[in-house]
C-alpha cells in the first residue's frame, strides 16, 4: 500500500482562497472606512456646535459691552466710542473666522488611514505578482 500525497486544492480550489482573502481584505477596509466615517461626522457635527455656542455667546457679551461702554462715555464722544467698538468688534469677528477655518481644514485628507491602508494592500499585491512572474519567465536560468 502506498502512502498518498496531500490533494493540491487545485484551480477552483485556489480561485475559492483567493476570493476568500478578497472578501476578508474588503470586510476589513469597509469596517476601517466605516469608524473613520464616524469620526469625521462627529468631528464635524462637534465642530459647528462649538462655533454655534461661542458665536452665541460672543455676540450677547459684545452687545452688553458695548451697550455699556457707549452709555459710559459722555454724550459728547459717544459716536466716536461706537465706531472704535465697530472696529474692534470686526477685528474679533476676523480672528474668530480664522480660528474656525483653520479647525475645518485641519485635516486634509478624508479616509486618509483607509486610503494609506489600500496602498500598502495595493504595493504588496503588486510585489507579490512581480515576484511571481519573475519566476516564471523562459529562458531564465
């Protein structure tokens, strides 16, 4: 009796792996895609609830301030108080407008993990396929 050899899984065998890898690989990304999906929409959510609030708040104590500071000036001045308030009150409004476009565009690049991920997936297919065809070329000794 002779002993048998271990059954090679054959073409469909190998075709069935690889699709098995695929789909792994693919359940993978999506779930990676899916928390830095969340994180950008609570990022993003949280975001415009700070500028709301601060915008809120900002705009009641500018009003009460000036309110206050104008009726503190003598008649007399009291023009001239409300149009440095006016300036100051622009120039606070600018850094605000700053503050907030730098926190929107903080992060460049969307899915950047999920992107960078699929990169290395991509350049180790891409390894793996030259060194398998290296190997298979005639003529090579």
């Amino acid at each position: 009796m002779r002993g048998q050899e271990p059954q090679t899984p054959g073409l469909f065998g190998s075709l069935r792996a690889l699709a098995a890898s695929l789909v792994a690989l693919a359940h993978t990304r999506l779930e990676l895609l899916g928390a830095e999906l969340q994180e950008e929409v609570a990022r993003v959510v949280l975001s415009l609830l700070y500028s709301f609030t601060a915008l809120l708040f900002a705009a009641l104590g500018i009003a009460f301030v000036g309110i206050a500071i104008i009726m503190a000036v003598e008649e007399s001045h009291r023009v001239e108080a409300a149009a440095i308030l006016a300036l100051i009150f622009l120039v606070l409004g600018g850094t605000v407008a700053w503050a907030v476009r730098r926190l929107v565009f903080a992060k460049l690049r969307v899915f950047d993990a999920s992107l960078l991920e699929l990169d290395k997936d991509y350049a180790e297919l891409k390894k793996n396929t030259d060194a398998q065809n290296a190997g298979k070329r005639p003529g090579r000794c």
